[in-house]
C-alpha cells in the first residue's frame, strides 16, 4: 500500500460537524474522550469516519489530526471539515517530527498491526501521551467459544476467522506485559462493559480495555 504523506485539508464546501449536538461515541472514544485536555493537539491513527476527532474539535477546542487508509473514510472526514493523512499505519509515522503532539490515539486498532511493537513506538515518540483501545480476547464468552471448538465472535470481535483484519489479539495483561517491555508507563486504565467500568474479575468480564501511557 501506498502511504501518501500529505494532509487532505477540508474542502471549502465542507460544513464542520455542529457542535450543539455531538456524535454519540463508542464507548472507548467516550473514556478517551476524558483523557484529552481542551485545546490538545491530537493524533488519531486509524481515525476512520473522524467521530472521535470531531467530537474532540467541537467540544474540547483540540487541534486534532488523523491518519487513515481506507478511501471511503478520508472522504467522511474531509466532508466535516477534519485534517486527515491517507497513510499506512505499518509504514511508521515518519511524516511527524518527535513529540509533535500532545495525545496519539490508537482505538481498537492496536490489535489489527502486524508491526504492534513499532506502531506503539512510534506513538511514543511523536506523542507526550498515547491511549490505545482494543478488545479484550480473555472474556468469558470468548473463552466459552474456544472451549466448544469455535474462534469468538462478538460485538468488539465480529469477523469470522476466515475473513478478519485482526492479527494480534491480547488481553489486558498481554498489553500491560508489552508496554513494560518497551518502556511505557501505563498512567491510567480502563476496563469496560457495554460502556461501565468493571471492578470484579475484570480480566474475564471487560469487553474493552482503554490504556493511557508515557514514555518512561
């Protein structure tokens, strides 16, 4: 794939997303929402439509930024208005220079790259801070489906084994092992069910994990 490593600015007759009436989120991009400061530069790799960038500009005032490759998405977010990079994840972020911005967001993403140590990496280099987002493989009812012979399917998980983008699927754990090994202090989690936060046994009952890092 080709990275093309020049910004695809809004065009004039793009209208901006109102801001009176958000998007409703995710419920990861709603916990990384929380974590980004007004007025933030922020990265979103793997931005999709733009919701969470748009959401971030309309309420947090934050100079926001995205990298995508698929076609149909940059245009989403060039119609609203949104500064987006058509690029290859795996062709690293080579384009931004160190500590560029002050949030990198990688959502439900992480678990789709086959270069997983490089892109977190890299993260840590253009970022003061990064927030990843991925499905937890641990939960229950994933487990339940190994056991009965079958690959999960789910909500946060919803291809087939045959036809699925995700190549290196973890649980919190596996990412808390991984971040120490690079030398990612983890400064906030957040393990989540349909949206709520999971205190007891959260390995087998989160959905979603949400992780907040520095580099050290």
């Amino acid at each position: 794939m080709t990275a093309v490593a020049q910004p695809v600015p809004a065009t004039a007759s793009a209208a901006p997303a109102a801001a009176v009436h958000p998007p409703a989120l995710r419920d990861d991009l709603r916990q990384i929402a929380v974590w980004i400061a007004d007025g933030a530069r922020v990265l979103d790799l793997g931005c999709g439509d733009g919701a969470l960038m748009a959401y971030l500009r309309d309420t947090r005032r934050a100079k926001v930024y995205g990298v995508e490759i698929a076609d149909d998405s940059v245009l989403q977010c060039v119609r609203q208005g949104l500064s987006v990079i058509q690029a290859d994840l795996e062709s690293g972020l080579r384009m931004f220079p160190d500590r560029m911005f002050d949030t990198v967001v990688l959502s439900q993403t992480l678990q789709a790259m086959h270069e997983t140590e490089a892109v977190l990496r890299e993260m840590a280099r253009v970022g003061r801070q990064g927030i990843v987002s991925f499905p937890n493989f641990g939960h229950w009812r994933h487990l339940m489906s190994l056991i009965g012979g079958r690959m999960p399917v789910s909500p946060q998980m919803p291809y087939q084994w045959y036809d699925t983008p995700n190549v290196h699927l973890c649980t919190p754990k596996d990412f808390e092992i991984l971040a120490a090994r690079l030398g990612l202090a983890i400064t906030a989690r957040a393990l989540l069910a349909n949206g709520q936060p999971v205190n007891v046994l959260p390995s087998l009952r989160c959905k979603l994990a949400v992780y907040r890092f520095e580099p050290r």
